[in-house]
C-alpha cells in the first residue's frame, strides 16, 4: 500500500501526495529552551523521527526543519529565577536537548532554525498582515484580527465561544476582540527585544513558526507536525496567519498530531509535576530502551510511561538483537513497511520486527537481514550485539573487567562446589544491574 497519514485538517486518513514529489517537505515544532525535556516532550521528537526515516525511504530527497524557540516569556522568567542571563539558560538548555535526542537515536533535521535569527522575517510577515487589513496596531502591541478570516477555527474545529472560552486569551482593553492574538509585543527594559516599525519589542509566539516555516518551506509545504496540545491555539494561529499573509489556500497540506504521554491515565506536563525529564530517565535506562517504550503504542493515541514499561522494552529489544545477532541489513520487510504506511502503526511494525525476530533464531539468514534493516526505519537495532549487551550501566561504576572478573570468582566457586559463594556474586552482579546467561559454552553477560 502507498503511504497514508490521519490528517488532522480533514479529520480523515488520507494518501499522502506530497506537493513536490522530487522534494518533500516538513515541519516540526521543537522546544522552548527554558528547562530539559521530559519525556512526554520525548515522544513527538521520536514519531516524527521515525516518518522522516519513513519519507527518506520512499522520496528522494526530504527537507526536514524543526526548530527551537530562543525567545518567550518562559525563557525570560526563568533566566530570572535561576540569576543567569538569558543566553546562558538558552546555551545550557540547548547542550542538554541535544545529548538527549543523540541519547534516544532521535536524527538532528536538516535545519534548525533558531526564532531569534529570524526576527526580520517575523517584522517582514507582520506588515504582509497589517497591509493586508489583519492586523492591527494598538498600544505597542500587533494583533492578528481574527474575524477577517472567515474560516478561523477550522483546524480545530472549535466555534469561536469554545475558542474563546478555553484558550490561553488574553483579555486586555486595546483588541478589537477577545480572540486577537499577538505577532508583535512591547519589551520592557531587561527584556530581550529588537527595533521594529511598531517600537522596541519581540515577537508573540505563533508568528515565529510562520516565519521559520516559510523562510525554508516555502508558503505551503507537506508537512506540519507537533503534539495534540499545539492545535489550538498554536496551529490554529500558525494556519491563520501564513495563510493570510501569502494568500493561499493551505500552510501545510497534512497536519500531524500526537497524542500526550501520560501518568497513571494523566497528561505529563510539568505544570502537574508528574513529568521525568529524559535526562533523568537515562540515568536509569538506556536511550533505546526509552525510545522503544515512548513507540509502543500508536501515535496518535495516549501512552502511559513507567519505569516499567521501559524494562519491558529493554527486555524485548534483548530479544531483537540477539536475534538480529549482527547479521548485514538486506531489505525492508514488506509487511513491517506496510504497518508503517497505515498512519505510521509503529506498535504493528514492533510486532512484525519480533516475528521476523522468531524466524531468525530458527536460523531464517534472510529473516535476521530483514530484520536489521526495518529496525533501521524505527532507530533501533543501530549498534553490534556486544555493544548492546555490555553498554554501560549508569546506576554502577562496574568496568566490563570488573564484571568478567566476578564472573571468573564466580566459576572458580562453582568449580570448588562453593555454591554459597556463587550465589552471592550472582546476587551482587544482579544488584547492579547485571545479568549472568549461564550455557554449554559457559556464563555471558548482559548489562540490565
């Protein structure tokens, strides 16, 4: 089958016909660099890793732009609270949002575009709108006029009152409406801000992926993705203004969204305080662990995240690589890229991967190659069956020669009949997070 997509502008699966075939385009919204990601901010970063993947298999050529947001009120009251200035917080913050992605395997886009290196085209896109009848200037601020596009909404698909009532609006005197929101907004002093038509300010949050996506995508493009949470009224905003602004039909053909990583059946976020930021669950489990997990059910719909469903996938990828057991990559599976062509039914291309898995350990050669190179599609299964089994454990400061030295005491008590001694050592390696695998060839090893 040809690849199809759920599309959240038509609320329908549908066939994905990219607009430029020899160019496929798409766009991702990334974090606001104020604080670490948690995991729940993990999972859209991995889906729509694993559909460039996708694309890049089937098109020959795929230009993927996500980019990080480097101006906000969050980032400003942050830098704040912690008494640094406002490029340290972003430094910082982008350092650990890069080793977190490199962590889950999760591939850098072709671009990355900062909101901060774009401001002229933010101003350039703000006066298309103003020009246009909008938007309008009011006390130092900019504001989109909501009622001049006549299908404001569609998106979302919520009437103006629900909009309105559950939106993040601000009520202040100088709109014409409730529903206006802001391109464009004073700086006062400390605060970051550049020169524009309107006064010294910086721009409101929507305007910057408008900006970005435009600058490298073009008016319209394939592709928009991000998380459920970033319909309204962030997409909804984004659509509203590009289109207006170059007077066309769409933004983005195909509007992607995924759905929230829970806790106990409720949304992580950090305004709850039930979140895991990914840096700490690597201090716990391994990247690829964590990555199978945040795939294991479908994208769109919710996930619930815990300790134990990242063991659960470590366990299953023990299974996959040694029965993978470093064999070359060959082909794509065709009913595994079949699964992933159904609106990326990652959670059925998992389970195409362990029966091609079941196959190889019958010693199916073929089965294991196509195994390696699905898995490449997912970003699993990407270093040698050693590598995985002796990578190291961050909860132990236990060397791979500390372990085979434990496991030589080991063999010489078992030898002696010093099975006290035995059980003691397996019980201490277990403690840290070792797995002994006694056989006829005598005992390996694997790190937990």
């Amino acid at each position: 089958m040809s690849l199809h997509l759920y599309n959240t502008a038509t609320r329908s699966k549908d066939p994905f016909v990219p607009l430029k075939p020899e160019d496929v385009g798409i766009y991702a919204c990334g974090p606001t660099v104020y604080d670490s990601i948690h995991v729940g901010n993990a999972r859209p970063l991995i889906v729509f890793d694993v559909l460039v993947r996708l694309l890049r298999a089937q098109f020959p050529k795929v230009t993927y732009v996500r980019n990080i947001t480097d101006v906000d009120d969050k980032i400003n009251a942050r830098s704040a609270e912690r008494g640094i200035s406002i490029d340290e917080l972003c430094a910082e913050t982008v350092a650990q949002y890069e080793a977190d992605t490199k962590a889950l395997h999760i591939l850098p886009p072709d671009i990355e575009p900062r909101a901060t290196h774009h401001i002229a085209e933010m101003i350039q896109m703000i006066e298309q709108l103003i020009g246009k009848n909008h938007a309008y200037e009011a006390e130092g601020h900019v504001l989109f006029a909501v009622h001049t596009m006549s299908d404001y909404g569609s998106l979302s698909g919520r009437s103006m009152d629900d909009m309105i009532a559950g939106a993040r609006v601000e009520v202040a005197p100088y709109k014409k409406d409730p529903a206006d929101f802001v391109l464009w907004k004073p700086s006062e002093a400390g605060q970051p801000g550049w020169d524009s038509p309107w006064g010294f300010g910086r721009p409101g949050w929507h305007i910057e992926c408008s900006a970005m996506s435009a600058a490298y995508l073009g008016s319209m493009f394939d592709i928009h993705a991000g998380g459920l949470d970033l319909i309204f009224p962030h997409h909804e905003n984004e659509l509203a203004q590009s289109k207006c602004a170059h007077d066309t039909e769409i933004m983005a053909k195909y509007w992607l969204h995924n759905g929230y990583v829970t806790v106990d059946g409720e949304k992580m976020s950090k305004s709850l305080g039930n979140f895991t930021t990914v840096k700490a669950a690597l201090e716990k489990h391994r990247g690829e662990a964590v990555r199978y997990a945040l795939m294991s059910a479908h994208y769109t719909a919710p996930l619930d995240y815990s300790d134990k469903s990242v063991q659960e996938a470590k366990s299953a990828l023990d299974r996959l690589y040694r029965a993978a057991n470093d064999a070359a990559p060959t082909r794509i599976d065709p009913e595994f890229q079949a699964a992933l062509e159904d609106d990326l039914n990652i959670p059925l291309a998992l389970a195409r991967l362990h029966a091609l898995g079941k196959a190889a350990n019958k010693g199916d050669i073929a089965a294991a190659g196509a195994l390696r190179a699905s898995a490449e599609l997912l970003g699993l299964l990407e270093q040698p069956l050693q590598n995985w089994l002796h990578s190291p454990a961050q909860e132990t400061g236990l060397s791979d020669a500390d372990i085979n030295k434990k496991i030589q005491e080991r063999t010489e008590a078992r030898a002696n009949r010093d099975f006290a001694t035995a059980d003691a050592v397996r019980d201490e390696l277990n403690a840290a997070g070792i797995e002994l695998l006694d056989g006829p060839e005598g005992t390996s090893w694997q790190r937990r």
